[in-house]
C-alpha cells in the first residue's frame, strides 16, 4: 500500500478539475448504492466502474460513516463537508487507502469517513490561506498545474518545539498521560497499527475513538548557538497519533494511527487537535544584499538534530508570536558574512558586513518565543546560527 515518504510527504498536493479537487470521474454513478449511509453491520459495496479494486463488503468502525461517491464528488468538498476543513482532505485518504492515488476517485467508490475527526475550522486556518479554493484544471491537460503544499499533515506528526519551561513542566502543563506498556514485550520501538498502554482512562473523561498525539523529548537543556550560556529549554518532537479502542476506569488500550518516528514506551500524550494543510506562497524580495528586519531571528534548531537542512526538513527559530510571527509567515534564511577591505597589509584589515540569501521558511508553529518553520526552498545548506528575517 503507498505511503507518502518523508521526501514527498511535504510535496503531496491535490490535483484538481473542472469543478474542484480530486474530482470524481464523470461516470455514472451505481443507482441505489450512490447514498450515504452509517450501517450498524457490513454492507455490500454495489459493482461499478474503478481504476481502483475497491472493497466489495465494508465494516463500518463506530463513530465513521460511509459515503458512496457521486458524480462530481472532490476530497476536498468531503473534507469540508464531514471534517469542517477541506484542507484535511488526506485524513480521507488515510483510512480509505485502497485507493493509489488520491488524486482520483470514481462515482460508486466507498469512502469511510471518521467524524470523530470533524473540526470547526474557522480559526485554525491561517488568514492568509482560510479563503483559498483549488486552482482550476488548465485547458491543456499535460499544463496542469498542482498547487504545493508548504504544510501537510506528514510534517506536523514530525514537527519538533521549544519548551522554554522544560519538557516535563510542559507535560504537566498540558496533563499529558503516559504510554505505559505495549501488547508485545519483546518489541521497543512500535510503528503504525500496533497497540500501546496508557495511564488515562474513563475516570480522566477519556472514551472510545479520542485521539492523542505523541509526543517525546528529543534534546534537553538546549544552548543558543550565537549567544553563549543562554538556555532555551528542551526540544520536543510530535512523532505521531494514537486512538483510544477501549477505555477502562484508569487506564485505556489505544492502537498507534500514524506515525513516521518509532513510538516507545514513556512517549507522552497530548490531546490531539486537527490541523490544518498549508498552501506554499514564496517571496520574491531576495536581492541581495537581503535587509534584515529588527525581528529577525536566529535558527537553534533542526529536527533530528541535524547540523544542515534543505528543502522539507523542520528548524525551531528563536523569536515567535511576542515577536510578532504567526503561522503561514514566510520567512527569508540569510547568512551574515564578513569579507575584508584593507590593503592585505594591515594587522587588523578592516571589514564590511554583507548578507546573503539561503532559503525560505514557512511558520508551521508560533509559541511566544519560538517558531517551529519548514523549509520551503533552499539554495544552500542552512546552519545553527543563521539568521532569518521577515
């Protein structure tokens, strides 16, 4: 079954058609099946024409319904229809994944669909893309173009943060629980569709079908890499989602959703809120010499710790809302360099300051003093210590 990969996760975007996102193709739809319905017991899928081998009997899960797809039906109006954003038209995808390619469905195709995860939107969705609507198929069918996406979900069950007051003081902060074990003990690090532990159950108002994301402390303690001896906090890394299947007084067996880091026990669990998907817009102001505004920061941070990141990875920058940064900014990465302008003969040559242009960043995440931002674009390898700028 395809998974999108950590290399295209970020570049998975929707094709689209004459009347919107994934179009379903113009068949005719099968007459009586072409309904929804929420069945208490399987129901038989009525025969039709798919490119995709779609499942003939259909189990609905509690708390899901099915819908069968018309004529006309895209992801992206399903997605605002049953889960309040049409950004979230993957979570679709996800638990009907029979289909290869999401950019496609057919009229008669069965779709599960979670209500468990149906959001009011309104004000999750940055301003700057809340009025979007899918660009429109060209006339020339080989021209079409797909709109990038800057943020999908792939990237937020992977995104790392700053906890300024500490990891543990977040987790308490948050009232997170704890994995505590898992079904098999000879197994340390669990993936997708394997069950886990944990401390919370009915009496801490958890119930069937809630879902929490994973949460682990991936750095402690962490230093500023330009100003010397200023502690930033611990870095945090969201590495997946969970879903409650059975809930006991004080404790609940929950089945690992999604995941594209190894889960362990001790990970922790916050409340899981839907996020949104974010179109990638990309400034055009990079002459150089680039100007830095009075709040630009500096990047701390790259996920997996790694010294240099391109294109798709993740980096925590240490300015954030205070600062006046909000989810959907598009930043400028810029490195400051020194050159000198003497005679070569002088001590000390004098110098001059110039910068230089690297990349462009998008704020996934603005806590008051940090940002979490994915890398857009980049024409050369970004650093710790280099400077990004609004």
């Amino acid at each position: 079954m395809h998974q999108p990969t950590r290399l295209n996760a970020g570049r998975m975007r929707s094709r689209v058609a004459s009347h919107g996102l994934i179009l379903a193709l113009a068949l005719g739809a099968p007459g009586l099946c072409a309904q929804e319905t929420n069945p208490a017991s399987p129901i038989k899928v009525e025969a039709h024409s798919s490119k995709w081998d779609y499942p003939k009997e259909l189990s609905v899960p509690e708390g899901s319904k099915t819908h069968i797809v018309q004529k006309g039906d895209t992801l992206w109006d399903l997605a605002g229809k049953y889960l309040g954003n049409p950004y979230a038209w993957p979570q679709i995808w996800e638990l009907n994944q029979w289909i290869k390619d999401p950019h496609w469905i057919y009229p008669g195709d069965p779709l599960v669909i979670d209500l468990a995860r149906a959001v009011a939107t309104a004000g999750s969705v940055p301003d700057a893309v809340a009025n979007l609507q899918p660009d429109l198929r060209r006339a020339d069918p080989s021209a079409m173009r797909r709109p990038e996406l800057g943020f999908s979900f792939q990237d937020f069950i992977q995104l790392p943060f700053l906890a300024p007051q500490g990891a543990e003081a977040y987790y308490k902060d948050q009232g997170a629980f704890t994995i505590t074990s898992n079904k098999r003990d000879d197994r340390k690090y669990l993936g997708e569709g394997e069950q886990v532990y944990l401390n919370g159950g009915a009496d801490q108002g958890l119930k069937v079908g809630d879902r929490f994301l994973v949460l682990k402390t991936v750095s402690k303690r962490l230093v500023h890499p330009s100003i010397a001896k200023k502690k930033l906090g611990d870095v945090i890394q969201q590495i997946g989602v969970v879903r409650i299947v059975t809930a006991q007084s004080k404790g609940s067996v929950a089945v690992i959703e999604r995941s594209l880091d190894s889960v362990e026990v001790g990970n922790r669990l916050v409340k899981f809120v839907e996020p949104a998907n974010i179109p990638a817009q990309f400034r055009t102001d990079t002459t150089e010499p680039v100007k830095l505004a009075a709040n630009a920061g500096v990047v701390v941070y790259a996920r997996d710790a790694k010294q240099h990141v391109g294109s798709g990875d993740m980096i925590v920058i240490d300015k954030g809302a205070n600062d006046g940064l909000k989810v959907g900014d598009v930043l400028l990465a810029v490195r400051t360099r020194k050159y000198p302008v003497g005679s070569g003969k002088e001590k000390h040559p004098p110098t001059e300051t110039t910068t230089y242009y690297l990349g462009q960043v998008l704020v996934v995440r603005a806590d008051a003093q940090s940002s979490t931002c994915r890398v857009l674009r980049s024409v050369e390898e970004i650093l710790g210590g280099d400077t990004v700028t609004p």
